[in-house]
C-alpha cells in the first residue's frame, strides 16, 4: 500500500534529533523524501543543554535511507536566510519541487523576563520566529511555481497560546510564530498551499530533559529525582502525563502534511495533553 506522503518531498529544520528527527522519520514512513537541515553547532547564549551535532544529523539521514527513502542534509543555520534559500536550490534540484515544509528549529533559555540578556533575546527570537520566516522564505517561491499546492507547518508550543514563567523569549516568538502562520494562511490559500501551526506541550527530547528545566519545575530539591520531576510536569497537562513523546507530535505532522487535511488551514493545531485547556 502507497504511504500517505508517497512521492512528495519535504524540507524539515532541526532535523538531526527531537522533533525534528521524529518528523523526518515517520513522513519517509508515509513514502516522503527529505531535505534535512540542523545548525549542527552551538549557540553561545544556549548553555543549559548541547545543541546537535553534525553525527546526530547523519543518524537522521541514515534512519530515512534505512526506510528506503532519499534525503539530503545540510548542517545550516535558519538564521541566515541565502544558505537557506541555497539548501532548497540544492534540494528541488535533487529530489524534486517541495510538497511540505516543516520549519522546527528551535531553542529556549530559562530565566525570568527581566534577567534575559539582550543577546539572549535575540538569538531566540532570531531562531525560533525569524528562522521561521526565513524557512518559509527560502521555500514559498518555488512551490508556487510548481503550481501543485503544499502544505507548511511551523512547531508552535502551548506557550504560543498563553504565558509560561521563565521562558519570556521563547513565549514571545512562539506567539509571533501563530501570527505569522494566520497571515500566510490567507496569502497562499489562493495558491492551494495550506499553513499551519502544532503546539505541543512538553516533548521528550533534549529541550527539556535537562538539570536547569528540572530545577524550575522542582525548585525546593537540589536534586530532583525522575520520578518528582515527571509529577510536577504532569501537573501542566489535563491529562496527567509529563510530557508526550516526539512520535505523538510526527503523527500530526503527517496529518498536516497530507491530503487528509487538504481544507485545513490557518489553524493552531494542538497536541497538548490538554495543557492548554487549563
């Protein structure tokens, strides 16, 4: 049986762990080539966890190939939007026009609003919604001129729809994150590409499995066990779990990305437990 994503393509950011892995392997799984990209780097102002590696990114290639599918990777920041503009040159030229875009790199620091440090700021609202853009940017074009639709999906979070402490930054380009999918919703519809966002709540992956999130979460413990630090997360969530995992937030991704959900567009899409809810 034909996956659901059979013979399209689909340029995904942050792809080389987390989400963005996760997302890249289950559209192969649907029958997708992958553009991979990662900044495969640091960041100075992200001291709280490492950020990928070029090696994490070959895995990613690696688990698509191992699907029977082709991709192309590139180690590119989303910042600079000429390498990003050469990486769809690069990827219409070997695997064919863009289908789905997955714009999801992203990072977070963890202080209060206050405290944030000007080049703080600016990097993660430089990544996290400027890096948005700038994926987008690089990709509308040509799909407007293949003439045949597609669908965009940029990872928004639960705190692209309300305030969460000591992440003011990531709240803030999160939110700016919807606004831009909503303008774009309206500017491509005419060209039968839909725009959406997911916001998920807390996923398993490196961004919050790490000492300094912990501690935020149980601020009393010096060191909190895995067992105090799921209950607390828990307490986000409707459903009382403490995060979900990246394959729950790919699921969606898929939907997003097929014909399944063809009229659906300008929505925030949440995967959220119920985070939201509360």
């Amino acid at each position: 049986m034909a996956g659901r994503l059979a013979g399209k393509v689909a340029f995904v950011t942050g792809a080389a762990r987390g989400q963005g892995r996760s997302h890249c392997v289950r559209m192969a799984e649907e029958g997708a080539s992958i553009i991979a990209t990662d900044i495969c780097a640091p960041i100075d102002t992200v001291e709280a966890y490492p950020l990928a590696s070029p090696e994490d990114l070959e895995q990613t290639a690696a688990e698509v190939e191992r699907l029977g599918q082709r991709v192309l990777t590139r180690s590119v920041d989303v910042r600079d939007l000429e390498a990003m503009q050469s990486v769809v040159r690069d990827g219409v030229a070997e695997l064919g026009p863009i289908d789905v875009v997955v714009a999801n790199a992203a990072i977070a620091v963890w202080s209060a609003a206050w405290d944030v440090t000007a080049a703080q700021w600016r990097d993660v609202i430089d990544v996290n919604l400027t890096g948005v853009w700038n994926t987008a940017r690089s990709a509308i074009p040509s799909m407007i001129e293949a003439g045949s639709g597609g669908s965009i999906i940029f990872t928004g979070s639960a705190a692209a729809a309300k305030g969460f402490a000591n992440v003011g930054p990531y709240v803030a380009a999160k939110h700016g994150v919807i606004g831009l999918m909503r303008n774009l919703a309206v500017e491509l519809g005419p060209h039968r590409i839909r725009v959406n966002t997911i916001n998920p709540t807390n996923v398993d992956t490196p961004l919050i499995q790490h000492p300094t999130m912990w501690n935020l979460f149980v601020p009393d413990v010096d060191d909190p066990s895995q067992d105090q630090i799921a209950t607390a997360m828990a307490g986000m969530n409707t459903i009382p779990v403490p995060w979900i995992d990246p394959v729950d937030v790919s699921n969606a991704v898929v939907f997003l990305a097929s014909d399944e959900s063809r009229y659906v567009t300008g929505a925030a899409f949440p995967v959220d437990a119920g985070a939201t809810a509360k």
